[in-house]
C-alpha cells in the first residue's frame, strides 16, 4: 500500500472513531438527561402531592368543630386543633408543647379531679387500647365544667408499643344539659302521679276488704281487676323514679361493709313465701365457686380453692335489697312449675350471688338487649305477664354503682340463672373499715350548749 492510502485509511479510521464516540456520548447525554427530566417529575409531583395532604388535612383539622389533640410519647401536645382550642379555651399556640395533663384536665359530675389512673388519656398509655367515655367532664382554661364525649386512640409503633395517643372530644353539654331536663321532668311527673295512684289502691284496697265495705261478687270482680292495674302503675311511677335518679346519680346511695352471707340469708328467707306460694320449691346454696365467669377480668378464679365463710362487700344493703329481690320476683313471675335457687360463692377478688330458676328461659338475640331501660322479650309469657321493663336496668345501675357486674345465661325451655359479681373485700379490711363506720355513726353526747 502507498504512504497515500494508508494515511487515508488513518484519517478515515480516526473519523469513524470519532463519529462512534460521539453517537455513544450523544447517547449517553440523553440517557442521563431523560432519567433526570423523569426525576425531576416525580420528585415534584410529590411534593405537590404531599402539600396538598397536607393542606388537605390542615383544611379539615381546622373546620371540624371537635377537638382534636395529638400527643406524643413524651407526653406533650403536638397538635391542638381550633376545635380543641374553641372548646377548652386554650389557645392552640399555647398548648402545643405542653405536657397534656396540664392543658386537659379530666373533672368528675361534682367538679372533683378525677383520679390519675382513672383519667382517659393516662389509662391509654397504660392499657394501649382505644378508651371510649360518653361521660367525661373537662375543666375549660377559665375553670368552667365542660361535658365532652371523648374517643383517644393510641399511635402503635411495630413493636405495639404505643408512641402516642390522638384525642378526639366533642361539646355536649348542651345535650347533657336537656338530657337532665327530661329524666328530671320524668323524675318529676312520675313522683306526682305516684301519689294520687297510692291513693287510690288504697281506697281499692278499702273497698275489697270484708271488714270495710259489703260488695256483690261482680263488683269485687271489678274491684280486683282495678286494684291490680293500678298496683302496676305504681310499681311503674317507681319504676320510672328509680331509674331517673339512677341515671342521673340521685340515686340515693349510703355504702356500708356488708357481710353478703348473713344478709342474703334474712333476704331468702323473707322471700321463700312468694315461691312457695305459687308452688314453686326454693332453696339457698352457699359456697360453690364454678360458676364463676372467668371470661372476666375481675374473677380471676381459683377453683379449688377452700372458700372464705366471710363475703365482704361494700355496698348499700337496701339498694342491693331491690336487686336480689327483683331477680327473684322475676324467678318466680315467670317460672310456671320447679325450682328457684338463690346461690352464694366467690373467690378472693369476687362475691357471686346467683338467682337461678327453672323457668321459660331466654331466647340468646334478646339477652344482649335484657338490661336496657323498657325491654321486654316479645313472648306469650311477657304479653300475658305483667311488667315494665325496667327491673333489670335498675339492677344494672345499682351493681355498676358498686362496681359490680349483673349478667344471665339462659336456656329457652330450661331456665335461666341472673349472676351478680361484685368486688370482694378482704375480711381484715373489712372488719377496720366496719369499726370506723361505727365509730363515725356513733354521736356524742351533748353535754354542755355553751361555746366556751
Ligand atoms: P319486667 O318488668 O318486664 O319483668 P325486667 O326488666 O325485670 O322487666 O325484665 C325484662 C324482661 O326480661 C322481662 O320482660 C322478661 O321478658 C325477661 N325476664 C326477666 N327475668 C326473667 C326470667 N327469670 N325468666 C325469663 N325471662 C325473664
């Protein structure tokens, strides 16, 4: 080859090689600079993305009348919503940064500070479970008493370790204000009406007793009749009463230590009479402790454990009178033929009283509903029997008052058995406890009227 066409073949190798390169460098720009645009793309649209959550939760934590407060694992108030701010009066600069308890002060219905385990928030953090309270009472920054409904849900990490709680309230004083006024107006009416109703079965009562009036067979008929209705309207005007004041807390209410033995012995056998009179055999059985729910937390049971003879609890007699004598009535008001059984055990946390009967039983969908005001179970028995629905609502009032607990099992066909549990106290407590009562209980003379 001539020095000519190899310096050709050189300079047309080196501007192919020239070529190649750039077309690969070419290449190579637009590659980095696509993937950049798309970056570039993405990253932005997120952003906007999270700026318009953000604003889009900003929008809604701000225009929701409820309050919502956030609080983090140290304790302190993250975010305090102008819900929350317009319902306690604290501004939500100023709590922001402040330990929650100082800004959310949890007050009973007679304006006393709660008691710290017993506050909704402090209860979460310990029981890392959502606490739910239609009936909590908040402290404003200006000392005014707020009813709030309050729901506080706890922020869980991987681990369920909670991390820190959201608090959503509402304001319902307004609706607890006017919720008074109506059990206050039924308090009211039924205390009225109950008085000229006493007063005519009294003068019923007058008119069919043998010894005061001379009435044909027809007209006693009639007489009875009238008698017995208007017995039920009384029980009913009680009823009503009742269940007002125990709704509202007017419940009158003196806790005593009470030893349940002895006091359900004087009970049952006051009682026996009205099973025995509609044929029905009845016993009292102390002492057996399987039938103890174990489903709950309070009855931490300890079969085969040798039972106390001593059952301590603190609680008013007469009221705790009204449950037991109700659940018996009920035995025995719809048991046809059989037994009714009042029962005794507990264990170390837990007295159990049992009312157990051999009646219709039942039906498992209306036991759920059983301890709600004016529910009764549709049935033949119920439409023949009389009654207001109100017994066992009052039942549940009266055990919750002493933080107890009333629940049945029952068997359509075989019967059914009223469990109440109530918390045990220990017989050295309660025997400390009982001296002081009558210590307390016992006045002192008045010797002199002089103030010197
Ligand atoms: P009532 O005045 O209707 O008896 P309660 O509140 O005492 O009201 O009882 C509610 C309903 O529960 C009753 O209407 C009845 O249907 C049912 N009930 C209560 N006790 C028993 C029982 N021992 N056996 C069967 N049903 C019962």
């Amino acid at each position: 080859m001539s020095r000519y066409s190899l310096l050709v073949v050189i300079i047309l190798g080196l501007t192919a090689l020239v070529v190649v390169l750039l077309l690969v460098l070419r290449k190579q720009r637009k590659k980095v600079g696509v993937v950049n645009s798309k970056n570039f793309v993405s990253t932005s649209t997120l952003a906007t993305s999270l700026r318009d959550e953000k604003l889009r939760s900003g929008i809604i934590l701000n225009a929701i009348e409820d309050g919502v407060v956030l609080i983090d694992g140290q304790q302190t108030i993250q975010l305090f919503n102008p819900g929350a701010a317009k319902i306690t009066g604290w501004k939500s600069q100023e709590a922001q940064g402040l330990d929650w308890a100082s800004v959310l002060k949890f007050i009973d219905a007679k304006g006393q500070e709660v008691a710290a385990d017993q506050v909704p928030i402090t209860r979460l953090f310990q029981e890392g479970q959502t606490i739910k309270d239609n009936n909590a009472n908040l402290l404003s920054k200006s000392g005014k008493s707020l009813a709030v409904s309050l729901v506080v849900t706890p922020l869980l990490d991987q681990q369920q370790h909670v991390t820190g709680a959201v608090a959503i309230f509402r304001d319902v004083t307004l609706e607890r204000a006017e919720e008074q006024q109506r059990a206050e107006f039924i308090s009211t009416a039924s205390h009225e009406m109950r008085t000229p109703v006493a007063a005519i079965e009294g003068y019923l009562a007058l008119a069919l007793n043998e010894k005061v009036s001379t009435i044909d067979a027809r007209a006693r008929d009639y007489l009875d009749k009238a008698h017995a209705s208007t017995q039920h309207l009384g029980k009913l005007f009680q009823d009503l009463l009742t269940s007002a004041k125990a709704e509202d807390g007017r419940l009158t209410n003196h806790p005593a230590v009470l030893e349940v033995g002895a006091w359900l012995e004087q009970i049952v056998s006051d009682l026996k009479f009205t099973a025995e009179k509609k044929g029905l055999s009845m016993d009292f059985i102390v002492g057996n402790n399987t039938t103890i729910d174990a489903s709950q937390p309070d009855n931490a049971v300890t079969t085969g454990k040798v039972l106390k003879p001593l059952y301590y609890a603190h609680v008013d007699p007469d009221r705790m009178r009204e449950v037991v004598t109700n659940l018996f009535d009920n035995a025995v008001k719809y048991t046809e033929s059989g037994n009714v059984s009042v029962g005794l055990t507990g264990n170390d946390q837990v007295v159990q009283i049992y009312i157990r009967d051999t009646g219709p039983g039942i039906p498992a969908e209306d036991i759920k509903h059983l301890f709600q005001k004016f529910y009764r179970v549709d049935n033949s028995a119920t439409r023949t029997i009389g009654g207001t629905g109100l017994g066992l609502f009052i039942c549940r009032k009266i055990v919750e008052l002493y933080g107890g607990r009333i629940w049945v099992e029952s068997e359509v066909g075989k019967g059914s058995t009223f469990f109440i549990n109530l918390p045990r106290m220990q017989t050295k407590q309660a025997e400390r406890l009982k001296t002081t009562e009558a210590q307390s209980t016992t006045l002192t003379p008045i010797t002199s009227l002089t103030t010197s």
